[in-house]
C-alpha cells in the first residue's frame, strides 16, 4: 500500500459543527484506504460523533482543542490570540509537515489568513488564490481566484492561470487545459485595465493554453476549464451561479406542483432532472483550495454536509499524490526565471 496521505481537519467549523464533519470524514477513510485524518477539536464532542460509526481507529485521530474560531470576528485577531483553536491546531499540523493537507468549514477571512501566515506562500509565489472546481454542461471548470484577492497585479493573474493548469492538467486530467480571462466581451481591446494588461502577457505566456477572453454568460457552457480573474470578480461569478441554481430548482419544483398534470408530468422527468442537479452540484467536487502554499489549504461551504467533507477529504488524496504542489513550484520557477 503507498504511503497514507495524512489530512488534518478543523472537525469545529461550520454552521453543521463536528456531526456532518466526522460522518464525511468517516465516509472518506471507508471509500479510500490511502487516507489517515486528524480531526481537531472539542474531543468530548468528536467522540460522542465517532461512536456513531464503525471505524478504523488507526487511520482517524483526535488531537483536543480548547477554542473556535469565530466567524464574527477579526480574521487576524482569531488566528493571532486563539492558537488552541480547532483551525489554527490542525493549520500548524501542516506548516509542522505532520499532516499533508487542511480542511475547514469556518471563517472564510481566518482560513485565508491562517493559509498565508501559518502554511505560508511558496517561494516565488506572489498571491494565493482560491480556485474551487465549477460544473458547467460539458464538466467542470476551475475559477481561480474567487474570493482571495480583490486587487490584483497583471502578472498575478498569469500566476493564477499557470497554478490553475497544473491543477486541472493533474488533478482532473484535462490534458492542455483551456485558459480563459475575464472580460466584459471577447475582443483584445476591451476590459478594465487589469484584463487590458493582463491579456498580452497571459497571451505570450510559454506552458499555458490560453484562448482569450471570456464572457460570464458563456462559463456555464464549459468554453474554458480555468477561468481568471480577480477575487473580486471570481467571488460574483461563484455566488451568483450557486443562487441562480437555487432559485431554477426551486421554481421548477413550484410549476411542477401546480396541477395534476404537471405533477404527472414530473414524474417523468424527475430521473432526468436529478442528474442534471446532480452535475450542477458542486459539492460533488470538493472544496475550494487555497494555491500556491507550502501545504494544501482547502475551504468547503459553511453549511458544508458531509457528502461535501467527504469529497474534499478525496480531493486532497488526489491533491497530494499527484505532488501538486511541487508542480506549481516548477511552474512558478520557470516564470520567474523567464522574466529575469
């Protein structure tokens, strides 16, 4: 058997608290043998969870912690003052090499600002951007950054793009993925500054299969499979796909209940329309991970259930045996000794 890949938990985080984050978990270790998880936290409360299940004791630990991270607070404030937080204990799991990769259903801001200052920024890597997997009608897309950095330099978004490709070329196994910026509309001249100067040097770029600008109305369609942009523009993108989604189903499902006959007829496509949600769910396909640090950081939804947690428990297996990152470190080194 290969060496487990080790992932450290924050079992605390989240509006669901440590039920859906330890079913998930334990999900995980039942489907993949390659996996050991430390879940940090309350240990009363984790043990009370635990004994719900049949389990393998050697490859699910606990590690007790005294504090949360709130999501009320200063991100900074929470990550500097509560170093016996479930978040900050399994973080340091990572940047200590004791464990390969994070998971937290918490604080947005604190998982950010953890990633950066506990896990740390590779080597040559500017800004760590948040890149979750996106469904769209032909598969999934990755959109990199969506809610990490607001203000971002050109030669930035050619670092996310190049990050995104190793992701999608290993990870998904998109060979030459598509890499698409942005914009406003589909000609060069067009955009905001940022995308204007962006475009040439993503255009020029050598290990990149970029194909121009992107319009947000053709993402669902599947044009790219990276998809850059600031956080900014990359976090609109994301919540109003998820809403948009939210509100088809539920007016479907109200048409569906009108009358007798459409009640009939939604029987009949019902195989067909839980497919479709099926595809377009995007807890299937993990969470989001934080790129471009020396471990892997990964943020799921704060209502994350555990179908999501186990998913993403998945994805940092595939993450970490495909030496992600030491293919990003490549990548970025190569940048950095072309513009030398």
């Amino acid at each position: 058997m290969s060496e487990l890949v080790t992932v450290a938990v924050d079992a605390m985080g989240g509006d669901n608290g440590a039920s859906e984050m330890v079913k998930g978990v334990v999900l995980a270790t039942q489907e993949n043998d390659h996996v050991r998880v430390i879940l940090c936290g309350d240990e009363d409360t984790i043990e009370n969870e635990l004994d719900k299940y049949e389990y393998d004791t050697e490859r699910i630990g606990i590690v007790p912690t005294t504090e949360e991270v709130s999501c009320d607070a200063s991100p900074v404030m929470e990550i500097q003052k509560k170093k016996d937080s479930s978040m900050v204990v399994a973080m340091k799991k990572v940047k200590e090499k004791e464990a390969d990769a994070f998971i937290s259903a918490g604080s947005s801001g604190a998982i950010l600002v953890g990633g950066q200052v506990l896990v740390g920024r590779m080597k040559g890597v500017d800004r760590a951007p948040l890149a979750p997997l996106i469904p769209n009608k032909e598969g999934i897309s990755l959109l990199i950054d969506c809610g990490a950095n607001m203000d971002c330099k050109p030669h930035q978004l050619v670092q996310f793009a190049k990050m995104g490709s190793v992701y999608m070329e290993n990870v998904v196994g998109i060979k030459n993925p598509r890499v698409g910026i942005v914009n406003v509309g589909v000609e060069e001249a067009k955009g905001n500054q940022l995308v204007k100067d962006a475009y040439p040097m993503l255009k020029n770029c050598e290990g990149i299969n970029f194909i121009g600008s992107v319009e947000p109305r053709d993402v669902p369609y599947g044009v790219c499979d990276v998809i850059v942009c600031d956080a900014f523009v990359g976090n609109v993108i994301l919540k109003l796909s998820e809403g948009l989604a939210m509100a088809l189903v539920k007016m479907i499902k109200e048409e569906v209940m009108k009358s007798t006959r459409t009640k009939l007829g939604g029987v009949l496509v019902k195989p067909a329309l839980k497919g479709v949600m099926k595809k377009f769910d995007a807890t299937e396909y993990g969470g989001a991970p934080l790129l471009g640090l020396n471990g892997l950081v990964v943020k799921i939804h704060g209502n994350a259930t555990h179908l999501e947690m186990k998913n993403a428990v998945l994805q940092c297996v595939d993450f970490t045996q495909q030496r992600i990152n030491d293919k990003i470190r490549e990548k970025i080194q190569d940048m950095v000794t072309e513009s030398k």
